[in-house]
C-alpha cells in the first residue's frame, strides 16, 4: 500500500508540474497531502515544520548566496566587463574568432558567476550585435551564445553543484574539480563545431580572422584584471585545501567587493541591486530544497526507493544502460523542466539507486549537471534562448534561435557520450587532491 502511494505521489507531482504548479509548491504539497494520507495531520505537520530548518541549517549550503553575490556584484560593478575584448585578442587570427571568442568570454564569466542563464544575458548584449556586424548569421550568433551560457554551471563556483553536494553528501570541491573537465571539454567541443561551420557553411560564420588593428593582446588581458584575480583567491584558495567551497564562497564575495571599492566601480546603488538579487534568488533556490528535502522524506517512508533500488538490481541492467535511461530521463525532463526543479524531483528517487549500483556519485553530479545544462538549450523551454531572444530581440526569433543551437546540442551529446564511456575525465583531476 505504502509503495502504491509513493507511486501515486510521484504521478500527482508531474501532473502538478505539467500544470504549471510552481516545482517548490508541487512537492511541498505533495509531500505533506502524502505523508498526512498515510501516517495522520500531525506527522505531516511536524515533518513540514522542521524540514525547512533541518535543510536551510546545513552550513555548508552558506556557499549559494556568497557565490550568487560575488557574481552578482562582479557583474553590476562590471568587472567582467573586458573578457569579451580579452578573448578576441587571444584569438583574433583564429577562423570564426568572434564566435569562438564569445565561448571562451562565456567560459570566463562562468568562473566568477555559477549561472548559466546570468552568463548567457552579459555575453548576449556584448557579442551578438558584434558577430552579426561582422557577418555572422544571427541564428548562429544567438544559438553560439546559448550554448555557451551553458558552461556558466560546469565551471565552478556552480549552483547547482554546491546544491547536488549537499544532497549527495558528497565532497564539493571535488564535484567542482570534476566539473572543470567538463566545463573545458565542453568550450573545446563549441569551438570545433564554429570551426566546422565557418568550413562547410561560411555564408552563416565568416571565417576569415579579426581585423588585428586596435587588438593590443596585453593591455586586453590587462583589463581583466579583476576577474583573474578573483579566480586565484577562490581556485588557488580551494584547490590547494587553505579553505572549503563554502569558505571560497565567504573569500570570494569578500574580494569581489573589495576590488570594486578600489577600481571604484561599486557603488551603493549596485551593491543594493546585488543583494536584493542575492536574496531573491537564494530564496527561490532554497524553498525548491526544502520540497524535495520534504519529498525525499515522503518517498522514504513509503518505502519506494528502496522498491526502485530493488528492482533495478532485479533487471540486472548494465551500467552503460542504466546511464543510457538516466540520459534519457534527464533530456526529457529538460524540455520542460528549468535545471534545478529537474535536479530536486528526480533526486530523491535515483540518489539511493546510485548508491545501490555503487556509482561514483562525484562523477554522477558532474555528468547530472551537464545533462541538466543541455535542457537549457532544448525546446520547447530552453530558458537561455529566451533570455538571449531578450537581449537581442532585434536579431533573431526565438525559432531561429533554437535553430542555431542544433549543431552544438550535437557537441553536447558527443560530450556526454565521452563522460560515460572515460569517467576518468571527471574522475582524474578529483583523485589528486
């Protein structure tokens, strides 16, 4: 009976979210109505009355709004303003260079921001106008920025990784380690696709090289500055064990101000707008994981994990086809889904079926977030193509948008065919430490 209402459980909460319920109502909701069906009023009660301080009390989750408010800050106060300038110094002589160029900014403004969508935003408004200036189709310009805002949550500090950490009970750090591949191989594989088309299809991405005139490599690097230095105090601090991801969060808001107050680019109106955007979204994070929090508690007493976990072992399945249903999960859930509503329902069903398997679940969270990232660019709710249709209405459609993302959701799958075939790719740069 227990595991029927855990099934029927999970069958409201898709319909919930199939209506358009909020994902943090939907499983709170679900949760309590579940826990209240089975047990009476007053369990369902106090479960919904400690859960939230249960969760919210995890020190180590004190990282989301330290990492939300140094990019939030680095990006009002502009100090990720010149990656952009920087990456096309690099790389002026490269065919495709502006497109390119803007993968790699992304990459860089990934490593003091964790979003994916804020990355996307900042990179749209710079490089689009510029690549479509220069020639570029504004359905690949606007798709190559898309992708590119994906890596925002592979490069550390991410979101969604701290979140997946505290979940998993697993170590931070090397989740971020691990990520750092990812994110890399990731920039790479968006590169080749631009190289590839300014190859076979030059009418869409011009591949002559930048016009080197007014490029000065040094003083472009010189400009950011801020940023680099931003990623030695967390990377240096983090990497080398002085501190732990949620002490690199406190260094890393911390230095964020402080160079803004010396390159006099913060003010208080922007370090206002930086905390109310710190507060607003951290909240909306932390109300999500105090759903799933409550329906991971659900589905344990109903008894279904271990029921799933079972049957699993059962089927006997391989590890290559259980990955291969787990992919498929994830990119459905993707289309309709925004990453950490994705990442907090299915959580609590196939964490303790991992766990069964004997699954590196540091390599789990690296491959998940990578998975989840590709559901930003997927129809028909790619959220990072919206955000670019509003950055750069005047260039492209949200159809010609989703259009121009095709050839680098074909990279993405490359990516996570490789990460399952290699793990040590994930894998390596943790077992170091």
């Amino acid at each position: 009976m227990s595991v029927t209402v855990g099934f029927a459980g999970v069958a409201i909460l898709f319909v919930l979210l199939a209506l358009r319920v909020p994902v943090a109502i939907g499983l709170i909701g679900v949760s309590f109505g579940g826990v209240a069906w089975m047990l009476g009023i007053t369990p369902a009660i106090g479960i919904i009355s400690n859960t939230p301080f249960s969760f919210i009390a995890n020190w180590t989750l004190s990282a989301v709004p330290m990492f939300l408010l140094m990019g939030f800050v680095s990006y009002h106060a502009g100090l990720t303003a010149g990656l952009f300038e920087a990456a096309k110094a690099v790389l002026r002589r490269v065919p495709g260079a502006l497109a390119i160029s803007s993968i790699f900014a992304c990459s860089g403004f990934a490593a003091v921001c964790g979003s994916s969508l804020a990355t996307a935003a900042a990179m749209g408004r710079i490089a689009i106008p510029e690549m479509v200036r220069s020639g570029y189709s504004p359905s690949f310009a606007s798709g190559s920025i898309a992708a590119g805002g994906t890596i925002g949550a592979l490069i550390p500090p991410s979101i969604l990784m701290i979140v997946y950490g505290v979940f998993a009970q697993t170590s931070i750090t090397q989740v971020f380690v691990g990520g750092i591949a990812v994110g890399v191989v990731t920039a790479l594989s968006y590169a080749v696709i631009v190289l590839l088309t300014t190859w076979l299809r030059p009418d869409i991405a011009p591949p002559r090289p930048l016009d080197a005139d007014g490029l000065n490599t040094f003083e472009a690097i010189l400009k950011i500055w801020p940023v680099l230095l931003l990623m030695a105090m967390v990377f240096g601090g983090l990497f080398s064990g002085v501190f732990t991801a949620t002490e690199a969060g406190a260094v890393g808001a911390l230095g964020s101000l402080v160079i803004g107050i010396i390159t006099r680019r913060l003010n208080w109106a922007i370090f206002r707008t930086s905390m109310i955007e710190t507060l607003q979204t951290s909240a909306s994070l932390f109300i999500i994981g105090i759903g799933a929090s409550m329906f991971t508690r659900f589905l344990g007493l109903t008894g279904l994990s271990s029921f799933l976990t079972q049957f699993v072992a059962g089927a006997d399945l391989g590890f290559v086809q259980l990955m291969l249903v787990v992919v498929i999960i994830y990119l459905i859930l993707g289309m309709f889904m925004e990453p950490f509503g994705a990442m907090m329902v299915t959580l609590p069903v196939l964490l303790p079926i991992f766990q069964q398997e004997h699954i590196n679940l540091v390599w789990f969270g690296v491959l998940l977030v990578k998975l989840l990232e590709i559901g930003m660019i997927t129809p028909p709710v790619g959220m990072n193509v919206f955000v670019i249709r509003n950055v750069a209405s005047q260039y492209a459609t949200v159809t010609q948008i989703f259009k121009g993302v095709i050839p680098f959701l074909a990279a993405d799958i490359v990516v996570v065919a490789i990460c399952i075939a290699f793990p040590s790719l994930i894998l390596y740069l943790p077992s170091l430490m």
